[in-house]
C-alpha cells in the first residue's frame, strides 16, 4: 500500500497536512481544501490569500473552482 501526502505552506512553514492512504482523487483534493486549506486563508490582498496549484487534473474541477469562489479568494 502507498500513501499520498497533501500540504499547505507559506513562507513561514507548513500550515496544514493529510496522509491519505492510495491516490488523490478529486474528491479527496476537494475534501482537502475545505477543511485543511480554506480556514487558513483570507479576502486578498491580505496575509493567506493567495492559493497556488500546480497543473495537476484535480485542481481543475469546477467544484474547486466554485469554492475558491464562494469563499471570496479569488
């Protein structure tokens, strides 16, 4: 059995991890975002306001779209 590892970082450290057991699907990136990622962040311009992906296929979805949207992040 493998595991994935999903983290958060700023300049000052790591904020926030989860170890899933298997793959990341899109469903457990999107889990990921709302409780792990989303409570840290904040309306731009301020601190934690900027959330940076790479090109992975998950973080195209439009449910992660919409909940950048919704929580005034973008």
């Amino acid at each position: 059995m493998h595991y994935s590892i999903l983290l958060a970082i700023t300049l000052d450290g790591i904020i926030t991890y989860n170890i899933i057991k298997g793959a990341v699907d899109g469903e457990h990136f999107l889990q990921f975002l709302k409780e792990h990622i989303m409570p840290f962040t904040n309306t731009y311009p301020g601190p934690c306001s900027i959330i940076i992906m790479d090109n992975c296929c998950i973080h195209h979805g439009e449910e992660i779209h919409k909940l950048v949207e919704d929580m005034h992040c973008m």
